[in-house]
C-alpha cells in the first residue's frame, strides 16, 4: 500500500467498521471497535488509537484478524496493525489562545461546579455516566435510545418506558440522560425521583394542609410541571395509591402537552400493570417501550474488567472469567460478587486466584445460578401443573379449599424465590391487594416452620420441579 497523508483515513475507517459490523458480534462491535479511532497509515502500517488499555487489550486479542481481514478486502492489499491509547487533548478555540492559565482554571472549575449543583438540585449522581455505561446485545436498544434523548429531548423519543429486573442498568441509564443533558444544557430543569419517593413528597404535601383539603400543594405540583424532563423510576411502587396515580397522571399530560421529556423505569412493561387505572397505563404505552435483558458472558466480562481497570484492582483475567462465568443474575450481583473476590483477597493479603474466588463466592453463584432463569410465569406453570390446576384458577376468584392452597404456595413461591413486593404479587395474581398476598405467604410459612404434612412435601415437590 502506498504512503498516504491521512486525508483518507477517515474514510477508509468507517468503510472498515461497516465491513466489521458484518463480520463480528455486536457486543464486541459496539464494547470495543466503536471505542477506536484510525490514528495513521504509514509504510502499509495502520495505527489504530483506542480509549483506553482494556480496549487495546480485547481488540488486539479478539479482533485483529478481522480487522486485518477488512482492510485488505477493501485496500487490496495486506496492512501490519499497530494499537495505541493516546488521550487526545482537546485544542483552544482562536478567541482562547490567550487567556491565562488561572483563568482558564477558574472558567472550568465555575462550569464544573453550576454543573455539580445542577446535578444536585435534580436528585442525579455524578457517577451515572454513558460512559461507564457498558453495551451489549441486551440493553443496546435501551442504550441507543437514551442517548438519543439526551441529545434532543423530548423530540425523537417521547414518552419512553424502559423496563427490566432488579440490578440490570434502569437507573443507571435513567440518571445518564439526566447528567448528560445538565452537561449539554445547564440551564435545563431536570428532575429525577423515584416512584416511591413522587409518593411520599406527595403524602407530605396532603398533611402539611397547605392545599387547603385538595390532594397537594401548588408548590409540590410546580416543582414537577415545570420540568423540562422528567425522570421517574421504579414507577411500580405507585401502585395501589389512588392519589399518587392521580398526580402522576396529571402530572404526565401537563409535561407531554408542553413537549416536555418523561422517561419512565419499571420492572415490568405498562401492559403487566393489572392493578393501575387504564388511562396511565395507556399514557404509558404511548410512547417507545423497551427492555433490558440479563447481559451474555461477553458483557458480565466486559463490566468487570472496566471496573479492574478504572480502579487498578488486582485482579486476574482468569479470576474475572470465572465470576463471568457462575454469576449470571444481574450486573448488581456481578459487581457484588467481584467485590466480594476483591476484598477476601486484600483482606488475607493473597493474590486473587480462581480457588480463591470459589471459597469467596462459592454459595452466592450457586445461588444465582439456580434461580437465573425462574421468573413469576415459571412459578406459576410450575404450581398449576402440580395442582393440576388452569391458570385462570389461580388468578381468578375461587376460594375453593382446592384452589386457596395451591393460591398461596404461588403466592410464597413468588416471593421467595424473585423477592418481589407484595403489591407487585398482587397484581401478577389478578389484582389483588398486598394484604390478602401477606396472609397467604405467612400462612404457607407457618406451615412450612412444621416441617412436615402435606403443604411441605408439595412445597419441596413444585421447587423440584423448578430445579432450585
């Protein structure tokens, strides 16, 4: 290949990320070749800066020959590959050549600190970026879309419902757009709450008196209608409180007439609400929908080997593929495990080694394992195939002694073995109140306590079943 100046490079990249989109999987494309950049192309030599070590690292050992193979399908002719990190400083604009170096620190410390109290006064932390965001197959959609939103909200995408299990990145790309949009635009209201705290600013507003027996304060409702994007999570805990509905409500059409941003997080899509009054639903639905998965292996690693390097933890690449490998839950049980890893190791002033990590998180991967792919419908198929039983029965009215037993073990069942609320329970089960699902755990407990009789052995059967 001949010598080139670089004006091509540009090109000649994005023709090789089009070839390798075709090639290699999307976690890989979008974990490490989108953090990359051509750097130059001199003798037939390709420089090719990444982000960061880790990213040199994976893209050096797992894609290098794609690479190679891309660049010689397009040039014609075989190129050697050189990979670097190179932080690329960011030049002063003409009018800034000038200005002293106290000054340009003091003007970087002002934004940095009117950005700090921004991020404050809407509810955000710091360390929820896009860029400690890591993608894969899982969530990619939900990623694209937040920083979609990010970047112009409440244009494109409006309203959007992100929905997933506990510890699988909601609040993390939630509290993302909020951070990212005050850097953009500080001047931007942004309010970020959750459902459970929209709630009980709202119960203290009705007691304070102050709306002089209406359900809230102008000042509780001015704090929410005059967002510019409005952030909610975990909106589930709003069920089965009629007021907090009604003001959320309210509060959504206000915002969505003005083409103000909302983005809701629930662990659940708005179609699975059974107890929430149809028109929020429906508000809801109204917008883009998307889920977040539980992340493949090649992700669960990605995670911990940025978090290793963000924090120069010594920690092997062989122990990190193990954790990987038995912690498949979610991201929050992955990093826990990691830490758990991490501290027996600093604590016995041992290197950490993959028997090492067996003995640290020995019991909570067998636990993880076991239950990480038993959800509420399995529960469910599980008990009325037992009971030999339909599922109607088991949601529906009936208080047939044959039904209520089996009812209840559902009713433990869920709540033992996902750890969800009682309300949501209720609302899995037709709709019923958090009391009638609390009477029917704590009977099936009770029982259970005996060790013995018939609702035991059927309890340990169905969990058989289950294989946990």
């Amino acid at each position: 290949m001949p010598d080139e100046n670089n004006q091509n490079i540009g090109e000649l990249w994005s023709a090789v990320l089009g070839e390798l989109q075709l090639t290699v999987s999307q976690t890989l494309y979008n974990s490490f070749l989108l953090r990359t950049s051509p750097e130059s192309l001199q003798d037939s030599t390709l420089t090719i800066n990444c982000d960061d070590a880790f990213v040199r690292s994976n893209v050096e050992k797992k894609l290098k020959s794609n690479i190679e193979a891309a660049v010689e399908k397009i040039t014609k002719t075989k190129v050697l590959l050189k990979f670097i990190v190179k932080k690329v400083e960011k030049k002063p604009a003409e009018s800034e050549k000038y200005v002293t170096e106290s000054a340009l620190f003091s003007k970087q410390r002002d934004e940095n600190e009117v950005i700090r109290e921004r991020q404050i006064k809407s509810n955000l932390s710091p360390r929820f970026t896009f860029d400690s965001f890591i993608m894969g197959k899982h969530n990619n959609m939900a990623y694209a879309i937040a920083t979609a939103i990010s970047e112009r909200p409440g244009e494109q995408y409006n309203p959007v419902f992100i929905h997933s299990g506990v510890g699988l990145g909601k609040t993390h790309l939630l509290q993302a757009i909020g951070n990212k949009i005050i850097q953009n635009r500080p001047v931007t209201k942004v309010i970020y709450v959750t459902g459970e705290t929209f709630t009980n600013e709202l119960i203290e507003a009705i007691q304070s008196g102050k709306g002089r027996g209406k359900y809230t304060t102008n000042e509780f409702r001015n704090k929410y209608r005059r967002s510019d994007v409005f952030l909610i999570d975990d909106v589930q805990f709003i069920i089965g409180k009629e007021a907090t509905q009604d003001e959320l409500f309210h509060t959504f059409n206000d915002l969505y007439m003005g083409q103000k941003q909302i983005v809701i997080t629930s662990d659940r899509p708005p179609k699975e609400f059974k107890s929430l009054a149809s028109r929020i639903t429906s508000r809801f639905a109204s917008g883009i929908i998307v889920d977040i998965q539980t992340p493949d292996y090649e992700t669960r690693t990605a995670i911990l080997r940025t978090r290793r390097d963000r924090y120069s933890d010594e920690i092997p690449n062989a122990v990190i593929d193990y954790i990987a490998e038995r912690v498949t839950s979610n991201v929050r049980e992955l990093e826990g495990a990691y830490m758990q890893v991490l501290t027996e190791a600093r604590t016995k002033g041992l290197v950490a080694t993959i028997e090492l990590a067996a003995e640290a998180i020995g019991q909570s991967a067998r636990e993880s394992k076991s239950l990480k792919n038993i959800n509420v419908n399995d529960i469910l198929k599980a008990v009325c195939t037992y009971y030999a039983l339909k599922l109607q029965d088991i949601k529906g009215q009936r208080r047939n002694k044959e039904i209520v037993l089996p009812r209840q073990i559902a009713m433990y069942l869920i709540k033992e073995l996902t750890g969800a609320p009682f309300m949501s329970i209720g609302d899995f089960l037709g709709g019923r109140d958090h009391t009638t699902i609390m009477h029917g755990t704590g009977k099936i407990e009770n029982e259970l306590k005996r060790k013995e009789g018939k609702t035991h052995q059927d309890v340990i059967n169905i969990k058989g079943m289950l294989e946990v």
